[in-house]
C-alpha cells in the first residue's frame, strides 16, 4: 500500500509520462471580438517559473517594461495552444474572420488578466496594473489597451498586444504618446 505522499507523486509522475502536466493557474481569456468567446488557459508551473524568471531578470523599471513585454507575448503564445487565438493577427483585418480572432477590446481584457496573474504573485516589482484605458480619435476610432503604473514615478505606460500576431512581445509606450495616436513599428 502506498503512502498517500508516495501515491501522489506516482500519480504525477504517470500524468507527465504521459504528456499531461497539472496546472497551476487557469485564467479566462476572451476573443472573437468584442470578449465574444471565453476559453480558460492554463499555464503550468514550468511556464509560470519561465515567465517570473524573465521578469525577475529586470534590475529596473525600464527593464522590467521590456520583459513585460516579452511575457505577454509568451502568455499568448501558451493560450494559443489551448485555444484558436493562435490564429489572431495583428490588427482587425488581417484575421480573415477566423476563430480565435481578437479586436483591442479582447487584447486589452486578456492583457489586464495576464497582468493582473503577474502582480497577484508578486512579479512585478516596479509596475502596478491600472485598469483598461480607451482612446477616441476621429470620433470614431477608438482603441483600448492594458496600462501599468511605475511605482517610483507613477508615469502611466500602456500595454498593448492587438499590434503584433500571437505569441509576439506587446507594444509598452508612455500613455501620452499613445493617447497621442502613436503606434510601434508593425512589420
């Protein structure tokens, strides 16, 4: 008879044997457009070890911002093999209406979430995460995005992943400059 220990890491064991490994934090992602659909994500010990790894790498604010942008990538990248958001585009219009598409409202919930799973653990050692921030330009252009605040500061950054296709680094800029109507270089 095993022991209810010995019996526990067996039954690990036999699940990472055969490929399945036991999640550590499930967050709910949105996409489709407008948060149309939901899919939980589950992201593994091993990501979330990599993931702290890399901003725990960031010896400043600067730095920080850099991995940030770096890890949302990564966070997408892991939501999209459990989810069709691996299909996402950057932009509206280059999805061609596939399953898994995202609009700035999707990127900038997702984003927050992914943000928020980051400071709940304690990652974040120079940025708070501030709620969604939208923009209206030509009265009928709006925009949405994640945003965070540097502690020693308090300057505003946004965070913003609906740019870039799946799985790359999000655009970190001053919120003024986006506010602005900046965009990162999109290739």
């Amino acid at each position: 008879m095993l022991s209810r220990g010995t019996g526990r890491a067996v039954l690990l064991c036999a699940l990472a044997a055969i490929g399945l490994q036991a999640h550590a934090e499930e967050v709910t992602i949105c996409y489709n457009y407008g948060c149309y659909a939901r899919a939980p994500v589950n992201y593994a010990e091993a990501d979330l070890d990599s993931l702290r790894q890399q901003l725990a790498a960031a010896a400043d604010a600067k730095a920080e911002r850099e991995a940030i942008a770096v890890v949302i990538g990564r966070m997408y990248a892991i939501a999209g093999k459990q989810t069709p958001v691996w299909r996402d585009k950057g932009g509206n219009y280059a999805d061609g209406g596939e399953n898994g598409k995202m609009d700035c409202i999707d990127h900038s919930t997702n984003t927050t979430a992914f943000l928020r799973l980051l400071q709940a653990h304690g990652w974040l050692r120079f940025h708070e995460v501030l709620e969604p921030l939208r923009r209206i330009r030509f009265i009928i252009a709006d925009h949405w995005s994640a945003r965070i605040r540097e502690r020693g500061t308090q300057k505003v950054y946004v965070v913003d992943s609906w740019f870039f296709d799946n799985g790359r680094p999000a655009a970190v800029m001053p919120v003024e400059d986006w506010l602005g109507g900046a965009t990162p270089n999109v290739q």
